[in-house]
C-alpha cells in the first residue's frame, strides 16, 4: 500500500463511528386491543388478526447498538448486556397492550438516562421473527427513525 492510501486507512479508521451491540431475549405476553374491533385487523377473512387482541405469548428478542467513543471498551458489552438484563426481572414480561416499537421506546428512556447523547439502535422481534427496529439519532434527532 502506496503511503497516501494508507493515510486514508487511517484516516478513516480514526473516523469510524464505532458500536457495540449486545443481545437478549425475555418471556412475554401482551396483547393488541383494537385488533377485535378495527375492521382493517378483524377481516374474518385470511388476513384476519382478531385473535391479537387477546393475551399472547411469545419470546421478545433484543438487539441492541449503543455508539461507543473509542475502540478499547468504552462500554464493557458484557456489563451493558447484564444491565439490560436486570431492566426486566426473570419472571414473564406482562407487557399488556405495548407493541415492539414501544418495547424499544420504553427501553431506550432507561438506556438515554444512563448514557446520554449516544446514538443507539434497538430491535425488538417476537419469537425472533417478526419486529421493529428504531434508531435513536443524537446528531440528527429529528432523522430518528422507525422501520
């Protein structure tokens, strides 16, 4: 590598915005409400989503990325696994009516208190196959985003 390439290299690993990302899963039930009555959801044809509104359960499956400063453990992702673990006890989640987008709302409140002004990505699936991933941007809040 010719040294002007290399400086690029550098340049751009000293640049890189850099993450850690941790995962988990946790029991839970919840449930969907207006799926009994809102006429778009209770079809009583094939795309029919009615039964969603009574209490379900499912395995929730987190991902989370937390925005780091540096390379050398700026956040320890065992410990931040461990903490978010401890955010939600060892017994079933009784989630009531939250959805995956608000799961991750929800969880995203407790990890901005204790690490401000990070960007921060949060997917929440249920029986890790369906879920929402939202993405908590410091640099361009108003470009948060849910997909």
């Amino acid at each position: 590598m010719i040294q002007s390439e290399r400086e690029t290299v550098e340049r751009r690993i000293k640049q890189a915005k850099r993450w850690i990302w941790v995962t988990f899963s946790r029991e839970g039930i919840h449930r969907y409400p207006a799926a009994a009555t809102d006429p778009k959801l209770c079809t009583a044809g094939e795309y029919d989503v009615s039964f969603l509104a009574n209490a379900h359960r499912h395995i929730f499956h987190f991902y989370v990325a937390i925005e780091v400063e540096h390379s050398d453990r700026a956040i320890e992702f065992i410990q931040f696994k461990r903490w978010l673990e401890s955010l939600y006890n060892k017994e079933i989640l009784q989630l009531d009516f939250m959805s995956c987008e608000m799961i991750a709302e929800a969880l995203y409140l407790k990890i901005a208190e204790k690490y401000p002004n990070r960007d921060v990505k949060i997917d929440v699936s249920e029986d890790n196959e369906n879920g929402a991933h939202l993405e908590f941007l410091q640099t361009r809040p108003a470009q948060s985003i849910v997909i």
